[in-house]
C-alpha cells in the first residue's frame, strides 16, 4: 500500500492486486494470520507510516482490529483504494520486450487475464505459510495440531493439554495467553532460551529501548567483535526479571534472541508455562506420548493440541526461475529466502523491485524503500548499479552464510533507514544538522534522543526533501508525530542509559 502510493504520488499509473478478499495483509481478518487479542509487540510508533499519524488516543500497541482499520484509513485518507483489485492473485510473472512485464492473474471466478507493465514491485511479505512442522515421531500423535496462524483463542484450550514448539514472538504471546486460562500447565519446546522482554520495560515502550539512535551511535562505535557481548548485556538489563527464572538463561555463547510478551513471563513464574529444550525432548513415542527428561528422569505426558510457532516461509511462486535464481532464492531458508541489493534490488532486473522483503519494524522501513524506488522509477535520482547490485548481494551472502546466525538477518535497522534517506536525499547532513540544532533545539532532542520513528525521514517536503528547504519550518504532521512521541514516551522519564551494564 505504501509503494502504490509513492508511486501515485510520483503520477504513475499503478495496479495493486491483492490476492484476498480485503486489503491489510496479515493484519486482515480474512487472512487468517493474526487474530483479535494479537497486539503489535512494538508501540505504534514503529508502527505507522510517516504522513499519517495514528490518532491521539490510540492504545500504544495497537490489537488487530485496530491495525486493520490504521491500514484502510491510510487507503482511504490518500484515495488510493481506486487502485487496488481485490481477490485478483497473480498466478504467473513473464519478463517481455527485455524489460517489461506480463502477469497472467485470476479473479474469485477463476478467470484468467494478462497484463503488462513497465514495472513490477513484489511486495507479498515474509510471511506467506507456515513452516514445516518438525519433530520426532509426530506421526504417533493423534491430537489436533495447529499452526499459530489458526490459532484465535485461548479459551478453546482451557481443558486442553498443549505444546506450544518454538518461542519466536507468536510463541511467547501464544503460550502466555494459553497459560493464563488452561487447567493445565503449557510444555513449549524450544531451542534455546530467549531474553524475554515487556511491551513496557522501565517505563518506556520496548521499541523506545531497542531502536533509538542513542543505541545506535554507541553501537556503531563499538568493536565488531563484541557487539554479541554488548546485546547480551543490554538484553539482559531490558529483562532483569529473568534472573528469577531458571528455566530463562540464554547461553551468552550463543547469538542474543529476544522475545516480548506481557504475560509469558508471568506465566513461566507461576509455572502455567514450562519451558522444555529441544535437547531434552525425544519427540512422540509410538503410544504418542511426549517423552522428554527431566532432572535425569524421563517423563512422558499425554499432549491434547500442538500449536506450532516455527516460523513462515516466503513464497513467490509466481516469479520466473531466472528471477528467483538471480535472487538465490531459497524457500526453506526461514532466515535470508532471497539475496537483494539493499533487500529491494534484483541484479540484471532494473525494472524489477521488492518491498517488505524485511524482518524487523517493517513500517518505516518499507516506506523509505516504497520512496525511493519510486524516485528512481520517475527518474528523479539513479537506483544502483549493476555493480553495486552485485556487491550488495555478496554482502548478503555473508549474512545468510553467518553461523550460529543471529535472530535478524539485519538488525541494524536506524543505520538501514539512514542509508534509504540519504539515497533519495532526506538525511540532514552534519551541516544541516547543526543548522537543526541551532534553529530547533528541541526538534534535534526529538530526532537523536528518542525512538527512531519515520517521522524523522519527512520533516521537509510531503514527498522528499528539497535541499534547499531547510530553512521552512519543518512539516507540521512529522513534527506533531515527533512531539506526540516526546509528549507520551518520554516526559519525566529517564534517558536510555546504555553504559548501565
Ligand atoms: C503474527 C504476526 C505478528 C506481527 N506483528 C508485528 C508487529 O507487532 N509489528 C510489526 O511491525 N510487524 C509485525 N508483523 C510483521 C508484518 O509482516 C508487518 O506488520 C506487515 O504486515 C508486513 O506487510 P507486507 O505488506 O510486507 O506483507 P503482508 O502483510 O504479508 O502483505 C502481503 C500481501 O500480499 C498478498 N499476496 C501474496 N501473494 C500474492 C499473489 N500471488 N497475488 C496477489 N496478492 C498476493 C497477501 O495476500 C497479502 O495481503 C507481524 C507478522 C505476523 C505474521
């Protein structure tokens, strides 16, 4: 939604098809991947696009319905829904006339019909379907198994024994709201343990903490080599309430993960969540009983659902196999599935871009990158060249070959989005920052000194900046988005303190 309107802003004429029912994407009941009580896990600072601002009321983690109506809102507010076909799946993508594109796309009756187009953005998520189910002897079970995509209530599994495999994000807020209302004590199996974390950690939302450039100045100046001790220890500072618990101790030999739910924690204290490692369990036995050890001895226990929260697979199998190649796509690499320049470009496919293709707070990122392809398509500035395309996916490479692998396969996501600005033209330079900080003090505390919010990327110009812009006052939206920010997060408390571990 964000790149068809850069690109209508940008006066192009632009199809978006969308291949359910309803816009919204996974935030769309109809699409089955989120459900009602599913809260954003980063404050709705991270979660919004620059120009539009949630209202003033607004819970700070949104829940579905109101992620879902944010979106049509957003539709509505900049008249782009005459753009978007609905329930129109593209089945089939061919490259023509060297650079062109033909999509072959059905409606709900099934009928087929080609298109061309000058160009084709692919913005279909991370999140496509659910992984492959894997663990021992899971054909001996013969309970109701579930990925955590269907999953809607906690109240059906009141009287249920459950597993809950995987403690990503799904799996933490899954088992804690299971935990909460069964009869019986949740098992999850996981890997390893994770730092877990609250929405609202000192007094201040968990993104404030996580993406501020504070943190990432100090960050970018450390040695590489230590910044896995440096995550650790700020994780564990962010989550001190582990230390009580036993079962929590993430192995600091091991990349930092985190996860952040209000209740799982609780819920691992009270012993309505136990925490059982991969290492310790032996899978289902031919009775399909979950066998694991415990304190030397082994346990087996009778198991009524499996909720699976192991993660989604990227599918795009609609693009052409020299498409996906170029990419080195792999659909079964949860971590990296495609290798992009800068996770938008396809070497030897100027015409050819990618939206979304990224795993962290996704909103201000995807709207700089919906920016900036844009610019390059109306021929405002120059994308990449092939050459930069093609170190750029080397570099990529080097991400999907890291071993053990980190949680993100980007996690420097402020440094990301400071690296769109600067291509299309938006990032203050040090000059303009002094002039920033001579002319609006406050607004440079608001910009260094706070969450990263997009906001940050459209003080100037609707669109982007005019260099020579400057000296106007900033744009009233960005600058009531950066003050709402300021006004809700951080008045009278303390500034993140990264030395403190
Ligand atoms: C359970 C869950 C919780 C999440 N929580 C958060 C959160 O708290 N904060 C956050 O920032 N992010 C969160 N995310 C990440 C989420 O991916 C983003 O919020 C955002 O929705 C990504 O938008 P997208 O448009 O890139 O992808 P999607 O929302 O997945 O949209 C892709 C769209 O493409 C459509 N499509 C796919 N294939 C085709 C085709 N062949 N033809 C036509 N249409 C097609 C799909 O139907 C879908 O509507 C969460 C994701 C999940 C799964």
């Amino acid at each position: 939604m964000v790149s068809l309107k850069s690109c209508v802003e940008q006066g192009f004429d632009v199809t978006l098809f969308e291949k359910e029912s309803s816009i919204g994407g996974v935030w769309a009941p109809v699409a089955g991947k989120t459900w009602n009580t599913l809260h954003t896990n980063t404050s709705y600072f991270s979660s919004m696009f620059s120009d539009f601002p949630w209202p003033k009321d607004t819970e700070l983690f949104p829940d579905q319905c109101a992620m879902y109506k944010y979106l049509n809102d957003y539709v509505d507010h900049f008249g782009i829904r005459k753009f978007i076909k609905l329930s129109s799946e593209i089945n089939t993508v061919e490259k023509v006339n060297g650079s062109e594109w033909s999509l072959k796309w059905s409606n709900q009756q099934g009928t087929m019909t080609t298109e061309q187009f000058n160009y084709l953005i692919v913005a279909t998520g991370v999140f496509s379907r659910a992984g492959k189910h894997d663990i021992q002897g899971l054909e001996h079970f013969n309970g109701e198994i579930l990925n955590v995509s269907e999953y809607r209530d906690a109240n059906l599994y009141r009287d249920k024994r459950v597993l809950v495999v995987g403690t990503s994000f799904s799996g933490a807020e899954a088992a804690g709201e299971i935990g909460t209302v069964s009869k019986y004590p949740v098992i999850q199996l996981i890997n390893k343990p994770y730092y877990v974390v609250k929405k609202i950690t000192n007094g201040k939302p968990i993104d404030a903490h996580l993406y501020s450039r504070e943190l990432a100045d100090y960050l970018s100046k450390q040695d590489p080599t230590k910044i896995s001790d440096i995550i650790h220890a700020f994780y564990g500072s962010l989550s001190r309430e582990n230390d009580n618990v036993q079962d929590l101790n993430p192995d600091k030999s091991l990349a930092p993960f985190l996860t952040i739910s209000n209740s799982y924690l609780d819920r691992i204290k009270d012993k309505k969540v136990e925490i059982l490692l991969n290492k310790e369990c032996s899978g289902f036995d031919e009775n399909g009983l979950l066998t694991y050890k415990k304190q030397q001895q082994e346990i087996k226990e009778k198991i009524d659902v499996i909720v699976f929260c192991d993660g989604y697979l990227c599918q795009i199998p609609f693009l052409p196999k020299e498409v996906k190649d170029k990419m080195k796509f792999i659909q079964d690499d949860k971590f990296l599935p495609l290798l992009l320049h800068k996770c938008i470009f396809c070497l030897d496919n100027p015409t050819l871009f990618f939206i979304g293709m990224y795993k962290g707070p996704s909103y201000g990122s995807m709207e700089l990158q919906a920016r900036w392809i844009s610019m390059v398509m109306a021929g405002i500035i120059k994308g990449p060249t092939q050459k930069e395309i093609e170190q750029g996916i080397d570099e990529e490479q080097k991400v999907r070959d890291q071993r053990p692998r980190p949680q993100l396969p980007h996690p420097f996501h402020i440094q990301y989005c400071d690296y769109m600005a600067r291509q299309i033209g938006i990032y203050p330079d040090d000059d303009k920052l002094q002039d920033i900080y001579k002319q609006y003090p406050q607004l440079y505390k608001l910009l260094y000194n706070n969450l990263m919010s997009v906001a940050c990327y459209r003080l100037w110009n609707s669109i982007y900046i005019n260099p020579n812009s400057f000296n106007e006052s900033p744009c009233p939206i960005a600058m009531s988005n950066l003050q709402l920010l300021d006004d809700k997060i951080y008045n009278n408390s303390t500034s993140i303190n990264v030395n403190d571990n």
